[in-house]
C-alpha cells in the first residue's frame, strides 16, 4: 500500500465519480481505476459500490475513509512539524541556571517566549554554575545561563545583559545612605559571600579585597543570593549581589551601588561551539532581544 493509492481513494470517495477524481488528481482515468483496484485486493474487501451510473462507499470504504483523512492529518502535522523543528521553531531547550537568575528578568523573558513559541519546551535545570558546564559538556543542557565568561575550544558564551554590582545591607545600616560605595568602604564590614566552590565570583572579590588592602570580614558563606539576602535582613551583615536581585527583600533592606569597573555580575548563555539545533539559535535569539532590553531599562 502506497500513500499515492490513499490519495486517489480520498478523491474517489469525495467526488464519487471517476471523471472527476482524475481530473482533481491530474492523471487519467485508466490509472485510477488500476490503483483502487489494486487497494481493493490489498486489503480483501471492497470499498466502493460502482456500476455504469454512480459509484457508492461500502460500508468498509466508509470506515476506511474516515481513518485515511486521520492519517492523511497526522502525515500534515508531522511534515509541519520537521519543518519547525529544522527552523529553530519546534523543539525542546534544557536550560541550567542558579537560583540568582529566578530573581532577576529571565522568568518574564521565559514565559514570553512560551507565548510566542509555544512549540518549543523550555526546560529550567536549578543547579550550581559548575556543575552547569559539566551538564553543558556532557550535553545533558543546552544552555547555561551564568555570570561566567566561558570562552574555549568547546565552549563559548553571549551577553544576555548587564548586571552591575550593589551593597545590600540593613536599612539602619550606617552606610545606608550614600549614594555609591568603593570596595574599600567594605573593609571592616561583616560580609556576607557566596562559597567559593559555588561562585566564582566569590573567590575573585575575596582576592580584589585582598589587592586594595584589606582582608574582607566573612561572617556566613551561603550558596545562593537569595540566601545571602536573607541573612543580610536578619541583621547578620552586608552582602555585594547583583542588581537584577534587588526586587527580593527591597521593603527590608538598602541597596547601595558598589563602583568598582573590575568587578560585575553580567550574565551570558554559554553554549556547546558544535551545536546543531536550529531551537537553540532561536532561544538564544528571544533571550538576547528580550532580556538585554529590559535589563538596561529596569537598571536606570
């Protein structure tokens, strides 16, 4: 049985008449003859009644019919849907990240583009950035989203927006009102920092305090942001987080922007060099327009 025969079957059996099905199929009449015949006795019963008057479905070809237009549609949605899928417009997208990232504009972003591109399966992977790259590596995520600049032989990273650096702190606190602090305004201060073993970041301002002087106070190292956020409205010290965060807590705590050029918190997607779906391209694309916009505007 050929997908050719059910065509002509599906003309047949709406126009009932062979004149007509072979004009709507381009061909002669002769050859549609042959191929209802020949899928009569492919499958043992007759599917239409004809004599020299009309031509009639049997109650088979009636039956047959209504499970031939199933399958003509389904045929419809799978060819559309490979067709999608090769565009960058079907698909599923796993997608690591941390905790941070819940806080700041990519949520907003994310169910955008659900609404745009509904066939596409966004997938969200709550992990620790390093073990981001593993899953990335060992291809178990497509997309990292992290405050890591990623560039190597495998690897490779894009702005997604700019995050700089700000001082939470207790709204009593005595540094409160400044309008900008320096690093150094941070010395003798109780610090609040992510663990090193989660947070680059953590290790290079642990470092930088140490270049401009000072050994930082650590009180409480934490693994996520909205952690140190917490601890900070407790009265337990001053935390450096990312401004995308501030909306977590600000009716408890001040927020002071940190100015320091070497240090930032801008968030990339990093990606496999080598990857080969189109859906990829296109989350890439929705997030970069999307989020960098809406970044630098909530940042003003």
């Amino acid at each position: 049985m050929e997908f050719r025969q059910l065509r002509y079957f599906v003309a047949l059996a709406e126009e009932l008449n062979f004149t007509r099905a072979a004009e709507r199929l381009h061909i002669s009449q002769p050859p549609l003859s042959a191929q209802i015949a020949q899928l009569e006795n492919e499958l043992g019963v007759k599917l239409f009644h004809r004599n020299s008057r009309k031509v009639a479905l049997t109650d088979a070809g009636a039956a047959f019919l209504h499970d031939v237009r199933l399958i003509q549609l389904r045929l419809k949605e799978a060819t559309q849907r490979v067709g999608h899928i090769h565009s960058g417009l079907a698909g599923r997208v796993e997608i690591g990240l941390a905790g941070s990232h819940f806080l700041g504009p990519l949520p907003q972003c994310i169910g955008e583009l659900a609404h745009t591109h509904p066939d596409i399966d966004v997938v969200l992977n709550e992990m620790a950035p390093n073990d981001q790259l593993e899953a990335l590596k060992e291809q178990r995520i497509d997309i990292s989203i992290s405050r890591q600049l990623v560039q190597d032989d495998l690897l490779c990273s894009q702005l997604l927006w700019h995050d700089p650096l700000w001082v939470a702190m207790p709204q009593a606190h005595p540094l409160a009102n400044r309008p900008s602090l320096a690093l150094s305004d941070l010395s003798g201060q109780r610090l609040i920092l992510l663990r090193p073993d989660t947070s680059r970041f953590a290790d290079k301002l642990f470092h930088l305090c140490h270049a401009r002087g000072f050994t930082p106070q650590i009180t409480h190292t934490v693994a996520e942001v909205p952690a140190q956020l917490s601890l900070v409205s407790a009265g337990l010290g001053i935390a450096v987080v990312p401004q995308s965060t501030r909306r977590y807590l600000a009716h408890a705590l001040s927020f002071c922007r940190l100015d320091e050029d070497s240090l930032n918190a801008d968030v990339y997607a990093v990606i496999r060099q080598d990857r080969r779906r189109a859906t990829i391209d296109t989350v890439l694309q929705k997030l970069q327009s999307a989020v960098l916009p809406a970044a630098s505007s909530s940042g003003s």
